[in-house]
C-alpha cells in the first residue's frame, strides 16, 4: 500500500509506503508502482498508540472484558500493541499461568506483550524465563488486596527482574498514609480522601529510591499526582500517567459516583491542572490508559463496596487528540507519549514511529473530526465510559504491521503477535 499526501505530526506532507509488515519508504512524490493507493488527502497519519498498562481480564474475568473485545476496542482506539497486567485468575505468577494467558491472546487484533506479575507464591525462576512484556503492576504498598507484597519482596522481585532484563512497572500507594477517617463518609468523594495524594508521593519516592539503590530503573504505573512525576523524573525514572487522571477530577465524582472509583484515585482539579501541564512540558514519559473495566452491575454498588477501575484503552488517543485540536497540546507530544517514548521505554524498537524498517502500525485520522463520547458505541465488552459526553477524535483507519484491523467501524481477524517473540 501506498499512503499518499499524509500529514505528519511535525506538519510534514509525506507519502508512505507499506511492504507487507513495514514501512518501505517515506518521502515526496513516492512512484505508486503496483502499490494500492490510499489517498490520506491531508489528515493525520500518526504510529500506532502502544498502550503499556491494560487489563483485558482473561482467564477468569471474561464477563468483564475479553482478548477479543478488549483488542478490537484498542484498535477503533488507534491502539496498536497493548501490555497486558497479571491480575488476572490465576494471576500470571509462574510458567504455566503464562502459557495459558499467551493461548487465549492468541485471538487479539492488536499486538501484545503478556506481563508477569509477583505475589508470595510466583516463581521467578519460571516467570522470568518467559518472554515478558515487563514485571507488573508490582504494588510497593496494597492496592487492590490480592496482589500487595512485603517491602523485602518487592526488592527481591526488582533485583531479580532487573538482573534478567525485565523492565519493572510499579504501583506506588502508602496504605499507611490513607486517612482511616474518611471510611466514615460514603459520598462519591470519600475515595479520594481515603487514598490521599501523599500516600502515593511517599510511595513514589521509596520506591525510587529502592531502585536507585539496587541501581534499577523502575516504571511508575498510572501517577496521578505533579509531585509524584516530578519524584520520579528527579531520579531518572520514567512514569506514565492515565486519560483519567489528565481530564477528570474529584470535582467530576458528584456526577460518577462509583463510576469514577479507581487506584489510584481522582485528584483535586487544581493536581489534575498541574499533571497536564507536565504532561505538555515533557516531564511525563508515557500515557497508558490502565483500561480496567468492570460490568456497571458491579460498579453499581456503594464507594466502599464498588470496584476500582474504569474503561479506556479506546478513548486515550481521541481525547489526546481532542486536546491537540483545541490547542492544548503538541500532535508531535502526542505522538510521543503514545508510540515513540512508550516504544523506548519498554524496548520495542520495530514500534513507536513513522520510519523506514519499522513496523507498519499505524493510524489514520481526521483532526478536525470531533465527536462527543458515548459508551454505547465503544466496543469494550463493559458497555460504559467515564467520559460520556466529552469529545474525541476517532481513528478512521487502524493498521496493524501492514494489516488494515480497524476501518470506518468494521473490523478485521485478529492479527496480533507477541512482541517479545
């Protein structure tokens, strides 16, 4: 194929060619040959999103999300490859629980990585021989109940990942520095109180320190605060915030109740200002969206007893380039944070960019084509969104190294591969 006339996310005017599952060529007035043309007519041609922290839920939660509908809601998303977090049942501790997760992502439309995860019962010596996309959500302190460790088996898991070359994704909350005092309160916001925003700095900063001392380099999953980011870009770390965490706040919980509950938390409008503004200036490295859905009958619950988690690996980019369209940040920002830096970060060095030799995944848009957000007409198998009504920009085509997955609503097989093979 032959994409011709493709804005770039410098401003730039190519023609891009696709041989089977890489791009050929970029350039002006590219010769068509024998290629199929597509006419790109001046939208925006950006590489495929590369979303480093998602939960497709199986085995085990499949009434929640599937391998199938959570990779084809990633490709309408302009999501090409997708790391896949082991909280699933049984959790990806050891060999055999790996094998069985690879088996079912088997049928995805996009790429994939398939992450190990550490609980007392893993087994590294199994685990760590795996092809992995990372070691995570490693929680320094307890986030959902089944998964939190010990201190010292948090630095036995880092230590051991990092001598096999295995990045390390952390989930940074001090549960000893929730506010036990808003357990009285039952409000929307009660949540936020609870999982205060200096449990997650103090983690933040412990576990770099850690890190540092073992001399590792750690990822800091889903930072929600400015003061997290800026600890762990202070200690040559890298960290990722989430869609939820850019555009929402606690001053949206009146309106989502428990639709709004996830870990860590919805901060204060004003963190919320000053999270984006680091995502702008470059402190943040990485958007992931911790798309973790839940049906709405279980969220349909009190603040104590709901779930955490929402959807959005269909929504991130849209909004992203929403914001862009407004003007609030950089296409090439964007780009970064979605694709390049992400494919830096986690070494995939085929992914993450428009250039000769790299995978053709790829994703076709029209910046000016903003539409609000129903969750009616996303594809997670959740069936709901947290940013109902808000505006996106929607993929129109979704290429998956060469292959067309995603196109104007339809879908194609499932093509998806294992990066780390």
């Amino acid at each position: 194929m032959l994409i011709r006339n493709a804005t770039l996310a410098d401003g730039r005017v190519r023609d891009v060619r696709v041989d089977g599952e890489s791009i050929a060529d970029v350039g002006e007035g590219l010769d068509a040959a024998d290629d199929d043309v597509l006419d790109a007519d001046e939208r925006l041609l950006l590489p495929g999103m590369i979303d480093a922290h998602v939960h497709f839920r199986e085995p085990g939660f499949s009434h929640k999300e599937t391998w199938t509908t959570g990779s084809r809601s990633a490709a309408a998303g302009g999501v090409t490859t997708v790391f896949d977090q082991p909280n699933t049942d049984p959790p990806t501790i050891d060999g055999r629980s790996f094998e069985a997760k690879a088996r079912l992502a088997r049928v995805s439309s996009v790429d994939y990585a398939i992450n190990g995860g550490v609980t007392e019962e893993w087994k590294p010596d199994e685990l760590l021989e795996k092809p992995l996309g990372a070691l995570g959500e490693v929680f320094l302190a307890d986030s959902t109940g089944e998964m939190g460790i010990e201190a010292s088996l948090f630095e036995e898991s880092v230590a051991r990942a990092t001598a096999a070359g295995v990045r390390v994704t952390v989930h940074a909350e001090d549960a000893t520095l929730f506010d036990e005092g808003a357990r009285e309160r039952d409000d929307a916001d009660a949540w936020s109180a609870y999982r205060t925003a200096e449990a997650e700095i103090a983690a933040v900063e412990r576990a770099c320190e850690v890190a540092s001392d073992l001399d590792a380099t750690i990822h800091v999953a889903h930072t929600s605060t400015p003061e997290g980011v800026d600890a762990a870009s202070a200690a040559g770390m890298t960290c990722e915030v989430t869609p939820h965490h850019l555009f929402l706040s606690r001053e949206d919980l009146a309106e989502l109740g428990t639709l709004g509950r996830m870990n860590p938390p919805l901060r204060s409008e004003e963190r919320r200002e000053a999270l984006f503004e680091r995502l702008v200036d470059g402190t943040v490295d990485v958007v992931a969206t911790d798309h973790a859905p839940h049906t709405r009958s279980e969220k349909d619950a009190g603040i104590w007893e709901a779930p955490s988690g929402v959807p959005g690996v269909e929504t991130a980019l849209p909004l992203l380039l929403e914001a862009a369209r407004r003007g609030e940040i950089g296409y090439e920002r964007v780009r970064d944070v979605t694709a390049a830096n992400v494919a830096e970060v986690f070494d995939l060095p085929a992914k993450g960019r428009i250039e000769p030799g790299r995978d053709a995944d790829l994703v076709l848009v029209d910046p000016e084509d903003s539409v609000p957000i129903s969750g009616e007409r996303l594809h997670s198998k959740c069936g709901w969104t947290p940013f109902e009504g808000h505006h996106g920009v929607f993929p129109q085509l979704t290429m998956v190294r060469g292959t067309v997955v995603y196109h104007d609503g339809e879908f194609a097989e499932g093509v998806g591969e294992n990066v780390r093979i």
